[in-house]
C-alpha cells in the first residue's frame, strides 16, 4: 500500500469526493504500517470469522506462456 503524494493531492484539488477517498485510504493503510501483507491475512482472517464468503467475481486465470502469475497480491494461494 502506498501513501498518496502531495503532487496526487493537488491535481485532486477542488474533488471533494476524491480526496475523501484517499485520506481513508490512507488511514487504513497507516492502521497496518502499509503493509498490504498485514492488510491481507486481516482480510482472510475477518472472512474466516464473519461466516460469509467473500466472493472472488474475477474468475480463474489460465498461466500465462511466460510463467509470470498475474493474480492479485491477497490471492488465496497464499493463505
């Protein structure tokens, strides 16, 4: 997770609704020390207790010919 920069800031300036959205995400990236790891077993963790499944809309991906992986960085694998 990364901080939004001031240049970012300022070229939002003037969309309320915009920079809203970054000072909260800001905020939760601050409460796991930007660690989008920590933020992730959080997440998995929070499934496990709600009782709900989280669904996952974006489907199984084939590898790609070069063997570089392009799923998300809290994919389940990890778990």
């Amino acid at each position: 997770m990364h901080e939004t920069t001031d240049d970012q800031r300022k070229k939002a300036t003037g969309d309320l609704v915009l920079q809203e959205v970054w000072r909260a995400k800001d905020a939760l990236s601050a409460s796991y020390g930007h660690d989008l790891d920590k933020f992730c077993a959080d997440m998995r963790e929070r499934e496990k207790h709600s009782g709900h499944r989280v669904v996952n809309l974006q489907g199984k991906r084939k590898e790609p010919a070069n063997g570089i992986s392009g799923t998300a960085h809290c994919s389940r694998e990890k778990a």
